[in-house]
C-alpha cells in the first residue's frame, strides 16, 4: 500500500481544516464548536489528538498530533491532503 493511501493520513487530511481551526482558536467551548467541526472534533478526540477538559472545552494536544505525524512520516497537514508521489504519467494509446 502506497505511503499516501494509508487509512490515518488520509483521516488527517481529511480533518486537516478543523485541525487548523482548533489550533486558531486555542481551548474552546463545547457549546461554541460550530456544527461543521463536530463530527470531526469527534472523530480527533477518538485518536486521542483533542481532548475534552473538565468536559467544558476541547482543546487541541499538539504533542500527540505531532508524534502521529512523525510516525506516519508527515512534515504537515496539508501534504496529508494530496500524495507525496507524483502519479505516473500515462502511455498514449497505441490503437
């Protein structure tokens, strides 16, 4: 399976604008995630790269998201995005 395939990367990537927006706003209410961000707030607190304090705020673990990346072999989030390979170029038919 190519690097750029792999299920977690494309999860990241996929979360990348919410994970950006967190990052923007620092700890926020519970109350104030706008409806758009909450599936993938949810999904970020499930692997463990946000985290709900005091059940009150959500709040972005940076270190974790961090070490995922490096496992994963990610510089940043918007190369997770789009592949780090370019596709092959495609023969011309030859009929």
């Amino acid at each position: 399976m190519p690097v750029f395939e792999q299920p977690m990367r494309k999860l990241l990537g996929t979360l990348s604008p919410t994970i950006s927006w967190l990052s923007e706003q620092g700890s926020v209410d519970v109350g104030a995630v706008p409806e758009d961000h909450l599936d993938a707030i949810k999904q970020l607190e499930r692997i463990g790269v946000v985290h709900k304090r005091n059940n009150r705020c959500y709040e972005l673990q940076k270190i974790r998201l961090k070490k995922l990346m490096g496992n994963l072999g990610m510089e940043k989030l918007a190369a997770a995005a789009e592949p780090n390979f370019p596709e092959p170029p495609v023969p011309p038919d030859l009929n």
